[in-house]
C-alpha cells in the first residue's frame, strides 16, 4: 500500500508519523517541484500536508493578499495540490489533510479562507514566541462522522496557523470548533456520498500526546480507508 504525502519544509514528519502505524505502508512524495503528478495514480490514500498560504485569488479574493505572508505563498503548490483534488474526487482515493490541507480542500470545494485570524478579531493561533505549538481545547460535533472515529467530544490540540476556513465547501459540514469559533475540522456532509475525507486544522503529527485520540484515531481511520 502506498499513501501520497504533498511536499512542505516538514514532510519528513508527516512520512515518519504514517510509517510508526504500519511499517509496511509505503510513503511517496507528491510535489510540485518537479511535478511528479503521475504518481499519484500509484497511491491508494493522500496526505494533505500544512506549509504556506493559499493564495486568496482561489477562492475570488485576491483583496485579501495583503493579510498573507508574502514569502509564504506558492501559486504552483496550490495548483498542483488542487490537479491532486480533482484526481482523488474523481477516484475515491481517501484523503487526510492537516492544517494547510484543510485550507487548500475546502478552497477545492468551493469554500473561502480567514487569510488572518487576529485580524479577523479571534484569538492568536500561531505558533507561540519560543516556536512551540499553542495547545487549546476544542469541541466535537457528537453527532458527525469525526465523533465516531476520535470517540470524544472535548480535547486539547495543537495550534501553529494564522489562516482558517470562512465559509465551508459545497458538501462539506463542519464537525469542530475551537472555543471562539475557530473551524478545526470538517467532513462531508453525507460521508457516503464519496471517499474517506478528514480535514484537521490542528497537526496529529507532532502533538505531544501520540496516544491521543485525537492522533492515532485519525491516523487508523485513514490508513485503513486507503487499505
């Protein structure tokens, strides 16, 4: 079995925290530096991972380009990630994004971006002045699809993001709040109208708690979807 993983400064962690599940899957770089797009006919699941802003001209905001970190935007990330979209759509290939990879799906689905929580009059949700993750706790739908799969509806997680999603996608639902309303999860509305989709804005990869439910649950459920 192979799982895609999308290339960012810290895809090394994203291929370590899939292989410490199951030693036998095959982790494959997608990236768009060079494209190697063909490859992802080759895997049976796709991490989406966190890095840069999406570029608001995505989803017909280009005014909000000034609330983006300038030398922190890839146009050609964005549109590699989105051919990497199409392709899972249309091959039920089960899809797992993380922080950026939420963005960039629900962007996908039709969906807008926070290009600036503080800015936008919620709490900061970047990484903190000594470059840890913020921890804060949020809160699970219990009647959505993402209950059924962490089996709780509170619990802390990591934070390291100034953007976050605005209006949801067509066909996807929100199933986690952090306390002033931050999205930080979503899923399709009907999760058996398509693919495995798990949109995390927190990072399971480096939460200090690998045991957490809010971690390994995620990780399972994805890897036994792309199994």
């Amino acid at each position: 079995m192979i799982i895609g993983v999308t290339d960012c400064s810290k895809y090394a962690n994203y291929a370590s925290w899939i292989l410490a599940h199951d030693t036998e899957v095959k982790v494959k770089k997608l990236s768009w530096r060079p494209s190697n797009f063909e490859e992802v006919k080759n895997c049976d699941g796709v991490l989406l991972t966190g890095g840069e802003d999406v570029h608001p001209r995505f989803y017909n905001r280009p005014d909000y380009y000034d609330y983006c970190f300038k030398d922190d935007v890839s146009e050609a990330r964005d549109e590699f990630e989105w051919k990497l979209l199409e392709y899972t759509e249309a091959n039920n290939v089960p899809v797992l994004g993380i922080c950026r990879g939420l963005q960039i799906a629900n962007v996908f689905f039709g969906g807008t971006l926070i290009p600036d929580i503080p800015a936008w009059g919620k709490y900061n949700h970047s990484k903190l002045p000594d470059d840890s993750d913020r921890y804060h706790p949020i809160t699970v739908d219990p009647a959505s699809w993402l209950y059924g799969i962490i089996g709780q509806e509170e619990g802390p997680v990591n934070s390291n993001h100034h953007q976050s999603a605005g209006r949801i996608g067509k066909g996807l639902i929100v199933s986690a709040f952090s306390p002033e309303g931050v999205v930080e999860a979503i899923e399709r509305r009907d999760p058996s109208t398509g693919s495995f989709l798990c949109l995390l804005q927190w990072h399971p990869e480096r939460m200090k708690d690998q045991n957490s439910n809010f971690v390994k649950n995620v990780r399972a459920a994805f890897v036994e979807a792309a199994r």
